[in-house]
C-alpha cells in the first residue's frame, strides 16, 4: 500500500508542454538523519534550475520511503540524495524507480562514498562532486544515447564493471542561477534555528555565495555543510548583491541567510559586499555564518550598516585543549574578545557547541557550560560530535554511522559513556534556557517573533516541547536510529563497534 504524503512538490521550471520532465528526491523531514533545519537545499534546487535552463520541467519532492507520489507520473530523470544514514530508506525507492524512469542518478555523501551500493540498488549513475557541474552534463549525456563520452565527476557500471569518468570541476559560484521565485515564494523553507524580531512576518531567503572552506577542522562533514567540497571559492560582490535584490524584489522575501560556510573568510570580499550594500541603502536584514575568529570591530560595523543582523558561529567548546584536538584552529580568549563585540554591536547569533569530542571530559563541558551562559547567544545548540564516514575523526574507524544525532551520541570517540554525555547535554540545555540571565536579554525576542509569525512561532513551540520534552526531562536518552548496515541482532550498537575498534 502507498502513502499520499500531504507535501509538496516544489516546481523548480516549468518547461515547454513537450519538454523532458526530471525530479529531485529527497527524503521528507520526519526521516532526514541530520537536523538540517528546513533550510533550501541548494544543491537540488540550483542543479534544477540549471537544467530548467536546458528545456527540463523541473520539481523538487521530500517522499516517504513506500510513497509513489513522486514516481507515478512521467519522468525521465530522477535525482536522488542520499546522505548518511539513508541508505535503508532510499533502497526501496531506488528498487521501484529501476527500469521505470530512464535516467536514474544519485548524489550525496553517501552515493559518493558507496557508488557501488547505490548501483546495485537501482540507480544508473553516481554523481561525484558538485552535481551543479554535473547533472546537466549527465542529463545531456543520457539523452543523446550515451555518446561519445560520459562527462566527469560519474560513476556507472559497465557490465559488472564499476567505471570512473575522471573528476569532475568545482561548481563556478559566478555562473549559477539565482535560487527560482518560485521556490522561495513556497514558503517551504524557514530559518527555525533563528527566531529573529524583525517587526515582520520573517520570509526567509537563501543565498550560497561562496562554497568551501580553507580550515579543516577533524569533525567537519558535507552532511552538515551547503558545500560538498572544501575547495573555497566565492562570486563575486556584485553578484551577490544582485541575487539578494533578486530575492527581495521577485519574492517577497524581508530577511536573507548567506549559507556560506565562512561569509568573512575573505575580508576584503566581504568588506567590499558591505560597501556595496550600504551604498545601495538596502532596508532587507539579513544574516551569515562565519567564525569568530575572522570578525574584527570595522568589520562588524561595516556589517551591522550593510543591515546583517545576526550570524552562526560554530564555537565547538570552551576548552582549547578540546579545540586543538578538533583542530579547529580557535582559541577562547578570541571568542570571547569577539562575541563580546558583537553582542555591544546589537547582533543577535546563534551559537553551535559540540559534547564528546576525543579526550573530552566533564571537566571540559563545564568550560563550555560556562562559555555559552558568558556568551549568552539568542540560540545556543549543542550537537553530538559525530564521525561521520567523511570527517577526520572517523579515520582508523570502522561502520557507517547513521544516526538521528539529536536523540542520541552515535559513535561516541570520547572516553566518556553515551549516557553521561547525554545527561551533560541535557544539563546544558536545562541550564542555559532557563537561566535569568537567558530570559532577561532573549525573552522579548521571542515574544516578538512570535507576535509577527504565529503560525511558525506554534510549529517551533510544537518541535521544541517534543525536543526538550525527549531532551531534558526523559531518562532514555536513546532515540530513533537506522543505521546503514544495521547489526543483526545480539551484535554490538554501532557506537559500541566503533570503540570496540578504537
Ligand atoms: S570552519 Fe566550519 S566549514 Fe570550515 S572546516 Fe571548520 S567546521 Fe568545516
């Protein structure tokens, strides 16, 4: 039996009436493995639009694992991610999309990391590497009949052979397309992590001006970056501008996310976006995200004039021993120096932390406890550090890690058991948002964003009560996972595998 799921497929182009008809799937938000928040897929939608661009009807759909919804109707490709953890749930799918839809390709961390796998599955081809650079090239490819030669960045079998077309080209930020109206006016997308008072209804818009990042830091994975590579390349200013009046003018939006990985990682870029900006008297706020270590006080103003209003900042932990071990390359005295500057400047942030890095101890999330209360962000979020198959940490690990990583700690690399780092955590929380000092500087934020965007203030109260009702107040700090290879029964949990080959 098949499932209606009430969602949702997005059009991304429209086409001609006799025009090829392509989707891009991803699982809906009830099974992602990752708490991505509902921000745009860039990859999906700007591949699409690209192949909008070559005369495709192009939609976008988040599908159950049993539903058809998506693939009852006539098409003749279909794009599937498939990230880390997902691989049971995309199985059947792949299955049933075998010899019904000509053209069936997968990207992802995961379709990266196991093409073979993904093959034997039901899909035809692998993408790897940036599928902006190579979906289009692919479709074009498949729909002259395969000649001459595959384009890079492929995986396929040739008989039983698995082939390689050879790397493929790093997506140029100046050459893509705008994210389409379209999307955005769906109103799918919105920035829960930031519940920001405006004075307006927040609709939210996307933008990924630069890709990559030049850090390396041991725990950074694609499943939580907009960028699948590191290799750093930004647009240029004017451009970003363009797509930010774009989105303001063609889709209502009234405050911008630049998803950049590392928005001030070139100052002088950055600096001359906020000139441009400010030369333009833009009204439209927006946010970034960055790190603290690459924000000085000229920056900052230069950023607070341009109208950025709030940015994330990953501070991981507020011990250095622990930051030097994750090879994050930050000090505390540096994020405090910062975050206290741009608390004065007005900006409202939002800051990420991590529990149970390699060597951690309670000691160490103590320090961090009492970090994040100094530092005192809108939104304070504290995360598992989990090796993903693609991070450093994992290396000289062994199993998929797949993981609802909210609920529990999976492939737990510190010396600390599961349950203490999850009790830590529920401290954390239980501790920073129901401190005086949280509600003294916060508690009008809140108030104001909810007066302005009710609807989504009741669906955020809604996720929240679910999250800290699991988070502070249940014993069970276990959760719903699926991991890729699940252990047959009487094996070790994957997190027990992972130490056990430590
Ligand atoms: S700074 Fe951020 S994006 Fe860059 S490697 Fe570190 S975690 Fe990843």
């Amino acid at each position: 039996m098949t499932r209606r799921h009430p969602h949702q497929r997005l059009r991304i182009a429209e086409g001609g009436p006799d025009a090829p008809h392509a989707l891009f799937a991803r699982a809906r938000e009830a099974d992602r493995f990752h708490p991505r928040d509902r921000t745009l897929p860039f990859s999906a939608v700007l591949s699409g639009a690209m192949l909008g661009q070559a005369g495709y009807r192009v939609a976008l759909d988040e599908i159950a694992s049993d539903s058809t919804v998506s693939l009852n109707d006539r098409l003749d490709a279909v794009f599937v991610e498939i990230a880390f953890g997902q691989m049971p749930f995309y199985r059947p799918v792949l299955e049933r999309l075998r010899g019904r839809v000509d053209l069936v390709a997968a990207y992802g961390p995961y379709a990266e990391a196991h093409p073979e796998a993904v093959l034997d599955a039901g899909a035809v081809a692998v993408i790897d590497g940036d599928p902006e650079s190579v979906v289009s090239p692919l479709a074009a490819w498949w729909r002259s009949g395969r000649r001459p030669a595959p384009p890079p960045g492929l995986w396929w079998r040739d008989g039983r052979t698995l082939r390689h077309s050879g790397a493929a080209p790093s997506a140029k930020t100046d050459e893509l397309p705008f994210v389409p109206a379209s999307v955005l006016r769906s109103e799918r997308y919105h920035k829960y992590s930031f519940p920001l008072a405006l004075g307006r209804p927040l609709h939210w818009g996307f933008i990924l001006a630069t890709r990559g990042c030049f850090y390396s830091c041991r725990f950074c994975s694609s499943m939580a970056r907009q960028s699948y590579r590191l290799t750093y390349r930004r647009c240029a200013p004017e451009r970003l501008v363009a797509e930010m009046d774009y989105q303001v003018r063609e889709a209502g939006r009234t405050v911008l996310s630049v998803e950049d990985e590392i928005f001030t990682g070139d100052r002088k870029w950055a600096m001359e976006i906020c000139r441009l900006l400010a030369a333009k008297n833009r009204r439209t706020p927006w946010i970034i995200q960055t790190r603290l270590d690459h924000m000085d006080e000229e920056l900052a103003d230069a950023l607070r004039t341009a109208g950025c209003v709030g940015m994330t900042c990953g501070v991981e932990s507020g011990s250095d021993d622990v930051l030097e071990r994750l090879n994050k390359k930050s000090k505390v005295a540096e994020i405090r120096r910062s975050a206290a500057m741009l608390d004065r400047l007005g900006f409202r942030n939002r800051y990420t932390f991590m529990i149970g890095a390699p060597g951690e101890t309670p000691d160490d999330v103590r320090r961090t406890e009492r970090l994040a209360r100094e530092l005192n962000p809108l939104i304070a979020q504290m995360s598992f550090c989990t090796p993903y198959p693609d991070t450093a940490l994992a290396e000289g690990l062994a199993g998929e890690t797949a993981m609802r990583h909210t609920d529990r700690p999976w492939g737990n690399v510190s010396e600390m058991p599961d349950e203490i780092i999850a009790r830590l955590r529920r401290r954390f929380y239980r501790r920073y948002y129901l401190s005086a000092r949280y509600l003294d500087a916060h508690l009008a934020d809140w108030l104001g964003y909810a007066w302005h965007n009710p609807g989504r203030a009741a669906i955020l109260t809604w996720k929240a009560l679910a999250f800290f009702g699991r988070v502070l107040f249940s014993g069970d700090a276990t959760g719903r996972c699926v991991p890729d290879n699940p252990p047959a029964s009487g094996r070790a949990a994957p997190s027990q595998r992972v130490r056990e080959v430590t």
